[in-house]
C-alpha cells in the first residue's frame, strides 16, 4: 500500500506545511528567547548574548540568494521541493546534535553560536523550502487557510519551545536541551520524508519512481532564464505595487514593535517583564486567532477585502489609542490594545501572504516570494529605525496617529491592486 501524496490530499497538505513551519518556530523560540535568556540569567555579558542572538539571525538575511538556488538546482524523482527541505530538516537536526556535544556552552559561546547560526542557516532552507512547495502544490482557493495553519504553526512552535527550553535548560542543562530540540526537529521531518509531492515520485532516492510530469514542465534550466522570468513578473504593475504594499505595511509593524517598548517602559513606567509577558501573550492569541479562523474568513471575504477590512480595524484602534490618552493609565486598556494590534497584524499578513502566493509565477515561485517577503522585511527594518527621528518630533499619541496615516495610506493603494488581470499577464508570458 502506497504512502498518500500531497497534491491529492488536502488535509494533508495542510498538515505539512503547518508542521513544517511549528519546525521553524522551534528555532525562533529557542535562538531568540529561551538561549538568551538563560545565558543572561547565568552572568554572560549583554554584549555577547547580543552577539549570539544577531549571529543565530544572520542567515535568514541571505534567504533571497537560497532562492534562486532551489528553482534552479533541485533532484526532481524526489520533487521539485521535497530534497530541499529534507536538506533543511536534516541540517537543523546536525546543527542542534552539534550545539549539544559543546563541552561547557557557557564557557565556550563561539563554538556553541557557530552551531546555533549553522541549525539557524539549515531552518532558514527549510522555510523557502516549504513556501515554495506551498506556491506549487497548494491550489489557490486553499492558500489563505493554509497560511493560516502555518503562520499558526510558527507561534505556537515558538510559543511552546520557549516556554519547554526554559524548563529543560533548567533541569537538564545545556547539551540535555539541545539533544532533546534536534530529535524533536528531526521527527517533523517525517513529514517530507514520508509523504511525496506528486504521484510517482520517488519515496527514498533508492526508490522506484521518476520525476512528475508537472515538476519537469516547472524546472528550469539556466541561470538567465529564472532572473529573465523573474524581471518579468516583479515588473508587472500589480506585482510592483504588492511590493510598496509589502514594504509599507512591514513600515506600520516595525515602528509599532519600537514604539511599544518605550512607551510601556519608559512613559507608563512597566517593568521589562511586565511588556514581555504581555507581548507573548498577544502573540499566541493573535496566532491562535490566524490558525482558527484567519484563513477561513480571508477565505470568504477574498484577500484584498480582507486587507482593507483589517487594516481599517487596525486605522481606527490606534487612532482611538491617540485619543483616549486618559486612559494610558489604566494596564486593562493598553493590555487590550496590545492584544488587538497583535491580532489584526497577524490576519493581514496571513492575507499578505497568501495574495503574495497566488501572484508567484510556479516555475520562480520560491525567488518570486522570497523578493516580495524581503522587502516586506525591508519595510519591517525601516519602521523601527525611523522611531528616533519620529520620537524627537512626536508626542506618542501622534505617533499613533502616524501609525494610522500609513494604514490609510495603504488601504487607499490597495484599490489599485488587480490580481486577476497580473494572473492574465503572467499567463501571457
């Protein structure tokens, strides 16, 4: 009896690309909370803890060059997707074991961040991977639930390995830790390694099997023909103007994530542990919200509808925020809208990326989204640094109202935007 396959089975696709992103969520959790804070809490410096979390994160700035690599390179009897995230996976799990076997981590960081930044580098594959399987094998009509499930995936993998690290670092140490994070890691891998893209395909590279017909139709073969494909579709109108939106709205995430900090710290005098509870809170509740019922509601109200309809919530919950300025005072207020903010912005860029995904051209998919999603990052970088020049000039309640300025600016763009006449030019390609 043959293993079900992927492109025929829609739970099952759901359920792959949402454990293969819970997978990436474990490095998240890991790298940029659970580690940092234990080293903290056993008197390593600021600065080389600092250094541990800017190294673990290093590799995902170099996803757009992983990329091209995986619409070029691939071993297509085993998929078009499949040997790159199974590559992914495996790397993970090595660079975990390795993390593990560091005789006294407190005591020799750089060895123990080399290998942190190698399972960080292997999980950054993993997720260009997965999205570009994701463009291929999920229809459409399917993608905005599925980003749902997945975004969900992420949180909560990142939700749960924080707050588990945290337990085992302190019972089992360092190397008990890690041993345990890489067999974890490596049991989602049963997901790629058991289940096929396409009917046909290889299961194991000793298997019988060949490549699907629609995985040689998608493959390409030289270097100028994927940058050639790729010019053309980003310097579509529509797909131009995706990229602003992308870039504008990361804007709006970037300089609230600067903002609350300040503001709850050091203008309503909470304690740092005080805005990082309520911050991981917000998180999963907003995750949770995106896994339930984000895709099903950007489902049934279409994805650009969606945008604006959560971005108009977004445009008045930080304009009553500027307004209501007597009610700063009170920790229910700002709680609730944390928790709102961090929820609206979770369903729009669930929205965000599943109108990304269907305005991919399949044979570059994995390059055409890792552009759209970098200057999404891009925008994300660019609103925390304008935080200074802003503050300097800005009460926090017109900081609020800039906030909403951008949101309508972008609600008003995307009236612009026409998915159905970029998909008619991409066909004419």
């Amino acid at each position: 009896m043959s293993l079900p396959v992927l492109s025929e089975h829609r739970n099952l696709r759901f359920t792959t690309v949402t454990a293969l992103y819970f997978a990436q969520g474990i490095q998240l959790g890991l790298m940029n909370v659970a580690i940092p804070a234990y080293l903290a809490a056993n008197g390593v410096s600021p600065a080389l803890v600092g250094s541990f979390i800017g190294a673990s994160l290093l590799p995902w700035s170099l996803k757009f060059f992983c990329a091209p690599l995986m619409d070029r390179f691939t071993y297509l009897p085993l998929g078009r997707r499949r040997p790159w995230i199974m590559l992914g996976i495996v790397g993970a799990f090595l660079g975990y074991l390795g993390m593990s076997l560091v005789v006294d981590p407190l005591h020799n960081l750089v060895t123990l961040t080399a290998f942190a930044a190698l399972a960080s580098a292997f999980t950054a594959i993993l997720d260009v991977a997965v999205d570009g399987m994701a463009i291929e094998v999920l229809p459409v009509e399917e993608q905005p639930s599925a980003n749902g499930f997945m975004w969900g995936g992420k949180v909560i993998g990142s939700a749960v390995t924080t707050a588990g690290a945290a337990f085992l670092l302190n019972h089992w140490g360092m190397p008990g830790t890690f041993f345990m994070i890489a067999l974890v890691v490596l049991a989602f891998g049963l997901f790629p390694i058991l289940f096929r893209e396409r009917p046909g395909e290889r299961l194991f590279p000793w298997s019988v099997g060949q490549a699907s017909v629609v995985a040689l139709d998608l493959q390409l073969e030289n270097w100028g023909e994927i940058f050639t494909k790729l010019w053309k579709a980003i310097s579509l109108p529509s797909s131009l103007l995706l990229l602003l939106l992308g870039y504008l709205i990361g804007i709006t995430y970037g300089l609230f994530d600067a903002i609350m900090p300040v503001f709850t710290i050091q203008h309503l005098k909470w304690s740092d542990t005080g805005f990082s509870n309520l911050a991981a809170t917000a998180g999963i509740i907003g995750g949770l919200t995106g896994m339930i019922i984000g895709g099903v509601l950007i489902e049934h109200l279409g994805r650009l509808r969606s945008i604006q309809l959560f971005l108009g919530c977004y445009f008045l919950t930080v304009l009553i925020m500027g307004l209501l300025q007597s009610q700063w005072a009170n920790d229910w207020f700002v709680d609730a809208f944390t928790i709102i903010i961090y929820t609206l912005r979770t369903l729009v860029l669930i929205a965000l990326f599943a109108l990304a995904m269907s305005f991919c051209w399949k044979p570059i998919g994995a390059t055409q989204f890792a552009v759209y999603m970098a200057i999404a990052n891009f925008g994300i970088s660019s609103g925390a640094a304008i935080l200074g020049p802003l503050e300097a000039l800005l009460s926090f309640a017109q900081l609020f109202y800039a906030l909403g300025l951008v949101t309508a600016l972008i609600i008003c763009l995307i009236f612009l935007l026409d998915p159905e006449r970029h998909n008619l030019h991409l066909k004419d390609l």
